[in-house]
C-alpha cells in the first residue's frame, strides 16, 4: 500500500501534481447493485414506470458523472474521457439492478473515480425513478473491480 498523495508536507489537502507523469491508456471498471421489491423490479424490464425508460435514463446519467467526476469530488482532476459504458442487468434473487461501467482515457492519471462515480451515480437514478412505488431500495457493494495502465500497473480485484 503506498502513501496518501492528497496531502502535502504540512498535512494540508492538495491536488496532486501529474504534470511530469507520463501519457497512458488508462481504464477501469466499477459495479454495484440496487436491491427492490420483485414488483419494482417488474415495471423496469416491462418499461411501464411512470417516469420513462429507467435504465435508458440511468444509462445517460451514468455516462454524465463519469464526465462531472472532477466537478464532485474536490481534488480530482478534470478529464479528457475516451470511453465510458454502462451495462445493466436485471436480477430475480434479490431483486435487483446490477450495474457495471467501464471508463477510459488516454492521460496522465487514472479513471478509477470516474467509473466509481458512474455506477454510484446510475444507480441512484434508479433509485431517483422508481421511489414512488418503492422507497426502501438499497444501493450495494458499488466497488472498484480493475484498474489499468499508469505507473501502478494493472490492478483487479481478487474476491468477488
């Protein structure tokens, strides 16, 4: 485990200076799940919600964190992104929507937020649409599955 790089000398928070580092293909891939009633469940596949196409909104909104990362979580640094998915699955045991995304970019820093952010994010556009019919849904487990490139390699979750 390395150091903390958020903070200078005097223990102070500051933004991490990546302007010697080298350009990469940086990528990294997050999931989480949301955990709902079965009939909550039901009117996202039939795509009868009252508020529209649940997984097409979550979708988008997944796809707009990755890009506002920077503009959420103070001392990241606004990046250029090359890609981003979203994949959705829907679950009978529990009930839930899993949701995994993908991000990439060529720089000088990793999209780890970036895709921790986006799964974090769509999810809770789900929760966002279907809280008129259901308002314990449970967000789970949204973590860091792998991470390529930069200095630190590649990295991956060994425990499922």
């Amino acid at each position: 485990m390395g150091k903390l790089t958020h903070f200078n000398a005097a223990g102070e928070a500051h933004m991490v200076d990546v302007g010697d580092k080298a350009v990469s293909s940086r990528c990294a891939t997050a999931d989480g799940w949301i955990a709902m009633l079965p009939a909550t469940l039901q009117h996202i596949r039939h795509g009868d919600n009252r508020k529209g196409d649940v997984l097409g909104v979550a979708r988008i909104a997944g796809i707009m964190a990755a890009k506002k990362t920077a503009d959420l979580i103070p001392l990241c640094h606004p990046l250029a992104l090359t890609r981003v998915e979203l994949e959705f699955e829907t679950r009978d045991e529990p009930a839930s929507v899993y949701c995994r995304a993908t991000v990439e970019t060529r720089g000088q820093t990793g999209v780890e937020m970036e895709a921790l952010t986006a799964v974090q994010i769509a999810l809770l556009t789900v929760y966002d649409m279907c809280k008129a019919v259901d308002r314990g849904m449970i967000l789970h487990e949204v973590r860091l599955l792998e991470k390529q490139g930069g200095k630190s390699g590649h990295w991956q979750r060994t425990e499922l």
